[in-house]
C-alpha cells in the first residue's frame, strides 16, 4: 500500500509539473523507412489561424508559408533585394508606382502558371474586412485600398493593375520607400485563383489545392498535429533546396517544446531562456535579437492618465531592469518604442546606435511630477486596472512593474490577467485603463512601429491625440530621400515618447531558438531577425 | 387460579448469593454514537495522519503570515531565486519574493475556497435533495430532470465562463465551483431520504402530527447524517483542486495574490533551473488533498453503523 501511494503522489506531481500539453511530435515514419530522405523538423505553437494568406494568420502560418510561398522579392541578409518570383522591378521616379515582373517559369507545384493574377487574388481578398488578416491594412497604400476596405469604393478601383499574366503594377496613394520591404507579409503572397476562392476555406488545408510556388509544398495535413511538406521541383530556385521534406509539429508549450528537441523529436524548437545555461557555449543555441517591442498602453481618455505629468511618471518611475531580472534573462529593457536593434537600411546601424535615449529613469523626479499633478506620494491615485493576456512574460512583467509603482511612487493597480483573445478584444475596443502590447516588426522599417499611433490610425487603442507626431509622421511619409526620412521618424518617435509619453516602453526580447548542429546553411531574415532555413541543408 | 397458586409453591424460589448481586449491571461505560466513532477513527493510522496534516496547514494558513517578516507581494530584486536559508525559509521566487509567506497565503485561499464552498453545497445539496427525495412524485420528477441538465455542462466551463464576467477573484472562483458542486450531495440525500421516509419512525412522526419540515429535518436528514458528512469530505479536496488548477491555467486568483496553483504557473518555467521552486507548491496541494481524502475516508467508516 505504501508503494502504492508512493507511486499515486509521484504519478500526481508529474502530472501538475508538466501539465500534459498535448504535444504530438512523433517523428514521421516515413523519416525512418526511406533513410535516403532528407529533411528537418520544425516545432511549432499550434495553428490558431488558417494557411490562406488573405486570412486569420498565426505563427504557424508564417512557418509554412516560409516554405511554401515564394515573395516576389525578398530582403537578403546585406540590406538587399533578391528577385524570387519576380524577375525585375522597376520604380518610378517620386515612389509611387512599382511594376514588378514575373519571371516566365514561374509555376505552381502542379504545373500551371504562377501569374500577377495570384497575387491580386490575395490583395483583392484582403480588402475584405471580414477576412480576418491583421495585415490588411498594409495594403492601403496602394490606391483606393482603404476605401475599398471600409466599403466606400468598388473593388474595380484598386490600385493594382495585371496588364498581362506576367506583369503586376500597383499604383500607390503616396510615396512609399519601403514598399518592396512589404512585398514578404502575407497579403502580397500569391494564392492560386482557381483553388483559393473562399477565404480562410477548406482549401488551404488540402494538398490538392493549397498549391505552393516556393520551394516546398504541402504534402500532407493533420490538424492540430503535424504539416509535411515536400520539395517542390518547379520552384524557380529549385536548385538551391537540399532539403527533401519538412515537417512543422505543434506544440503548445515552451517546456515541452525543449523537452521534444533533447529527446531529438525536433529538429528545430523556438525556445526561451531556460535554456541559456544547459546550452551555453554549445553550437545548438542561437540566440538573435529580436525586433519585438514589450510596452504598456496608458488609455488617454481615462484620468489622470490624460495628464502628461502623470504619464511621464508611471514611465520614469521603473527601474526596468529589475523588471528584465524577472521576467527572464532573455530580455533587455529599452527607452524606445521601436525596436532597440532594428536595422537601419540607410546607415547600416541599430535603431538604438542612431539616438540617445529617450527618457532616463529617475524615481525622485517621478515622485516630484507625480505631486505636481495632485497626487503627492501617490494619495488619492484611483485605483487603475492592468490588463494582460495570462502568458508568462506578459504576466511576469505585470507584476514586476505593478510591485515597482507601489514602491516608487505609492500607487496601487489591480491586475487582471485576462484570456489572449479576450485580452486583445479588449484592447481593440479600447476597454482598459492600463494595458500590455506587445509589437513584432513585420518588416524592417521604423514605419511598421511609428504608423500604429497617429491619431486617425485603427491601431491606436489608447486613444493618443498627438498632432506634432501626426505631422512629422505625414512629412515623414512623403519623404523620398532616406536619409532625411529616418531623421524625421526619429524625431516623431522622440516627440511621441521622449515628450508626449504617449506610451510607457519597457523591453525588448531576444529570439532563442535550438537549432541541431546538423542544420547548416540557415541565414538571418533581417525582416524579421529569425532564421530562415528554406535552403538549409542537412549534414550527415 | 387458585389451583395455579397453590402449585406454586414457596421452595421453588431461593434467594440469590450476594454475590451474583450485581451481574444484570452494565460495566461498560454507555457511548454516544460520536464517541464511538471517535474510537474508531482513532483506530485509523491514514485518518488520524490526514487530521494532523490538515490542522497543520490550518495552523499555517492563520499563523503563518503573523510569524513571517514578509508580504506576500514585497519584491526584492538583489534576492532572486534564492535558494532556502535562514532568512528565506523555502527560498525566494523570481521576483524576490518569500516562498514561505506566500505558501501560507496560497494556504489560506486553498483552504477557504475548500471549506466555502463544501459548506455552501452542503446547504444547497441537503436542502434541494431533501424536499425532492420528500416530496416525490411530479417535483421530485421536475427537480432531478433540473439537476440532470446542470450536471450535463462540464463544471470547468461554468467556471471560466463566470470568471470571465466577474472578473478574477475569490469570489467568482466560489461561485463557479458552487452551480454544479451541490448536485452529488443533492442526490445523494435524495436517495437516503427515500428510503428512510418508508420507515416506522417516520410514520409514527407523521402520526403524532409533526410538520413536513419538521420531519424532514429533525427525523429524516439527522438520520442520514453519515452519507452527508462523507459527501462534505470529499467535496473539500475536490474544490481546492479547482482553485489551484484554475489559477495554474492563469484565470484564477489576480496577481500578486499568492495561490498554490498560480505559485505552481510562475515556477513551472523554471523546473529547469530552480525545481525545488515548484516543488514546494505541488507539495503542498498533492499534501493537503492526500490527506483531506484519508481524513473522508476515516470519517466515513468510523460512522459506519456497520462497522461497530
């Protein structure tokens, strides 16, 4: 009986440790019968979204689609441009058209024609507020897009033209120096006209007709479980794949995701710093900063947070690197709100090497400003409520920042760790006092941060009215000469954080990834500082 | 008759030795039905260990923040992950904070919600399992339907969907627990109560004119105490196991407030470099739950008539 016992309460506690995640990563059994196959598996968060690119998108879709879905240029790793499915483009001479190319033997897996016509299907479906895409309004630069998109113009209008199957011009409402750098995000992938007709439809899970034009295709789908793709032989670039298939796996959790990679079940595991002791020094561990900027959103229409004052308190008022011991030695705070290491096409440089910081923390002068605005030692402060999604950065950082307010500068704020999607509908509909936010550049421009706030955008949530960065932003915008573009983004970012503190920025996090040593021949995606391993190879 | 008594005559009878006096004299001390358990439970190595477990985390939960120098939300950043000593009896979390305090804490809550919401199922269950199990016929018909289709919603469900309008705390954590926890008891006395209102001391109660709530309560329910109470005990460990759990997936109690569940989250992470964080927690909840269950279970065969 006691063994007995002894066996329930060991049973028990494994059970509460690992939470039992439902990770599904059995190596493909095709992996071990046919030795001769090369190939590589990848971990990932499970698919919360679809594979169609006009829809609902998640990790696991930028996973796919790294493989499978061929941009028509693509940004090297030297600040270039490389021609993928696209030949050549040319520009015109203010910035406000591009015509881009096709290359002739640009073809579908299935042998028929990959056309300028693949790339409107997606474009036109976006522009349709019900597909879901958070990337739909990328496209509003072109001509019409927006309109189109809140249903004040006809789809006829757009500003993107097919003058033949090989040839796609977009014609845009304003100058736009980075937009060849937005030909990567989903809504400027090809979808196959024939196949991809209903978004976020059954086709983009069906190896019959989800149909690739890069160098893997969909081979087979479980859902909730695995994805296998296979090398696609009428991939432009085909010579340049080694790879014969890979797998994406799903797994939910962090832990058990490196739990998986030890065990050899993947070959790939986006993981965090738990593990930057067990593999420090080995060749596994890749760690590359990441472009994601943590920060918390001050709602300008709830007081005091309307004050200024108070505002640039709450923000000086931290000591951020206390906040970054806890939440995980994979972080590093930051005074910017763009990310710290973002790359600068103009100088080459990191954002952070361009400009001093923008604020310093200092808890004396927090206290000072703090009873300048009626609230000495923080009497009489309402009690705010902190909004976050129940994850463990977003939550660590909660309660480091709430325990540092109360500290600092005697304020007291609830924290209310909210469900991810209930989290993010909150935000969006602009029901928070405090609330986390969280931004991952998704290409490598300042524009992708700075755009987000302007007044009329639809992605400013906390209700920021700040017309001095609405005009540096819209001088920014017609700028056709970089350097001075970058200048001015710079300076609207200062304005915006530096004086209005429109926000509070708390930290950047690092990308850690263990990669099998195996794996060579990975490069850096400088649009989004991962890896991209479509032309990996595998030694023995 | 007379012929009877003379029959009888004065030989037949003797009087007794004295000292067979006192042989109708009963030596054994009489008992109350509770004493007699107790007696029993003693006897019960596994109940009397769940008894000392239970009134030690009692004991921690009241006492333990008053004898510690901390608070349960005091960070400190130059003692991170600290192992135990002295100053840090269990060590520090990743904040800095001290793991004993908020072990107590967690206690305190773990316990409350346990003992809660088996006393307000305890009511609800008797009252509801009562009159139907009384009444019968049509409303005993109409309330178990009712209690079919509460009982057919996953209870998880109702507790998240609560949380989710009021909000993480203590309170909507009870409510959750409570929608569908009283059913178990409320069949349960429903059954008893069917089969004890067939018997003679009911029927002589209803004779005698005794109200239906009288009977109900003073005859029947008293009688079917001993189900009632084992039902209670494992109502007990079964909502501290929610607590924890919900506050493990992140929806439970709001931070800072320590739980053993969110205490269990926040170390999850770190099994890697700092397990005996976590271990702490799951000790306690593997602990307190163990134990809860023996103390049911001894309970329950103590005030088994049977086992006498």
């Amino acid at each position: 009986m006691k063994k007995f016992i002894k066996l329930v309460v060991l049973l028990l506690a494994a059970v509460l440790v690992f939470n039992l995640s439902a990770c599904s990563g059995e190596r493909s059994t095709n992996a071990t019968s046919k030795a001769e196959e090369k190939g590589i598996i990848y971990g990932s968060a499970p698919e919360s979204g679809t594979l169609d690119p006009a829809g609902i998108s998640s990790t696991y879709y930028w996973y796919y689609s790294a493989f499978t879905l061929a941009p028509l240029v693509e940004l090297a790793e030297d600040g270039s441009y490389d021609c993928i499915t696209a030949e050549s483009y040319d520009v015109n001479e203010d910035m406000t058209e591009y015509v881009f190319h096709i290359r002739e033997d640009a073809k579908w897996n299935d042998g028929s024609d990959c056309t300028s016509k693949d790339f409107l299907n997606t474009i036109q479906r976006s522009l349709d507020p019900n597909c879901g895409s958070g990337y739909s309004d990328m496209l509003f630069v072109i001509k019409n897009a927006e309109e189109i998109y809140n249903g004040t113009a006809d789809i006829s209008t757009l500003g993107v033209e097919c003058s033949d199957d090989k040839t796609l011009k977009f014609m845009l409402k304003e100058p736009c120096p980075y937009f060849t750098d937005l030909m990567s995000l989903p809504v400027f992938m090809p979808s196959n006209v024939k196949y991809a007709t209903e978004t976020n439809g059954e086709w983009c899970h069906n190896p019959e007709t989800s149909l690739a034009n890069g160098p893997f295709y969909l081979a087979e789908y479980v859902p909730e479980q695995y994805c296998l793709l296979k090398k696609n032989p009428n991939y432009v670039q085909a010579d340049r794949i080694s790879l014969d298939y890979v797998k994406i796996v799903c797994i939910a959790d962090t832990q058990s995701m490196i739990n998986a990679y030890k065990t050899g079940e993947i070959d790939i595991a986006p993981a965090d710093y738990t593990v930057l002791g067990e593999y420090d020094g080995k060749p596994d561990l890749k760690v590359v900063p990441s472009i994601t900027s943590y920060y918390t959103l001050l709602n300008w229409n709830v007081k005091p947070l309307d004050d200024v004052k108070v505002r640039e308190a709450l923000c000086i008022g931290i000591n951020r690197d206390e906040v970054c011991a806890s939440a995980g030695s994979d972080t590093e705070s930051s005074t910017f709100f763009v990310a710290k290491y973002l790359t600068s096409k103009v100088s080459g440089k990191n954002w952070v090497e361009e400009i001093d910081p923008l604020f310093t923390e200092d808890i004396q002068r927090a206290q000072q400003l703090l009873a300048e605005a009626g609230y000495p030692g923080g009497a009489g402060f309402p009690e705010l409520i902190f909004k976050y999604p129940s994850q463990q950065i977003d939550a660590d950082m909660a309660q480091a920042i709430q325990a540092q307010w109360k500290k600092n500068l005697g304020i007291n704020i609830k924290l209310e760790a909210q469900e991810y999607q209930v989290n993010i509908s909150d935000r969006r509909a602009k029901d928070f006092d405090i609330c986390r936010m969280r931004w991952t550049a998704d290409f490598a421009d300042p524009n992708t941060y700075l755009t987000m706030y302007t007044s009329d955008s639809t992605y400013n949530d906390s209700n920021i009215i700040c017309p001095e960065f609405d005009d540096l932003m819209a001088q920014a915008n017609v700028n056709t000469n970089p350097e001075e573009r970058f200048a001015l983004l710079h300076e609207a970012e200062k304005v915006l954080i530096g004086k209005n503190f429109a926000f509070i920025p708390i930290l950047n996090k690092q990308n850690i990834t263990l990669v099998n040593p195996k794996i060579g021949n990975f490069v850096i995606d400088p649009s989004r500082n991962s890896y991209r391993y479509k032309y990996a190879t595998l030694s023995e | 008759m007379d012929d009877t008594a003379e029959k009888l005559k004065s030989d037949w009878f003797l009087p007794i030795d004295p000292s067979e006096k006192n042989d109708e004299f009963i030596a054994v001390e009489s008992k109350s039905f509770l004493s007699e358990a107790w007696g029993r439970f003693k006897k019960n190595k596994r109940a009397v260990f769940g008894l000392i477990v239970v009134i030690f985390f009692i004991l921690l939960a009241v006492f333990g923040p008053l004898i510690s120098k901390f608070t349960y939300d005091e960070q400190n950043a130059d003692v991170l992950n600290v192992l135990p000593n002295p100053t840090y009896w269990l060590g520090t979390d990743k904040f800095g904070r001290d793991i004993f305090t908020r072990l107590c804490y967690g206690a305190r809550i773990s316990l409350f919600v346990g003992f809660v919401s088996a006393l307000i199922n305890l009511i609800i269950g008797v009252v509801y399992g009562g009159i139907s199990g009384y009444v019968g016929g049509k409303t005993d018909m109409i309330m178990m339907r009712t209690v079919d289709i509460i009982y057919a919603v996953p209870s998880m469900l109702y507790v998240i969907l609560i949380m989710l309008v009021l909000g993480a705390n203590v309170k909507s954590i009870l409510i959750g627990i409570c929608i569908p926890g009283w059913i178990g008891m409320a069949r349960q006395v429903r059954g008893q109560i069917i089969s004890l209102k067939e018997q003679e001391f009911a029927l002589a109660a209803l004779v005698l004119g005794a109200s239906s709530r009288r009977i109900l309560f003073k005859h029947l329910t008293i009688n079917a105490i001993g189900p009632i109470i084992v039902q209670l005990t494992f109502l007990v460990p079964q909502a501290i196991f929610t607590e924890a759990f919900l506050s493990f997936v992140g929806v439970g109690i709001s931070a800072p407030m320590a739980s053993w569940g969110s205490m269990a989250q926040d170390s999850r992470q770190l099994i890697t470099m700092y397990p005996i964080q976590l271990l702490w927690p799951t000790l306690a909840i593997c602990l307190t739950i163990f134990s809860l269950n023996f103390l049911g279970e001894g309970i329950g065969d103590a005030l088994n008539p049977k086992n006498r």
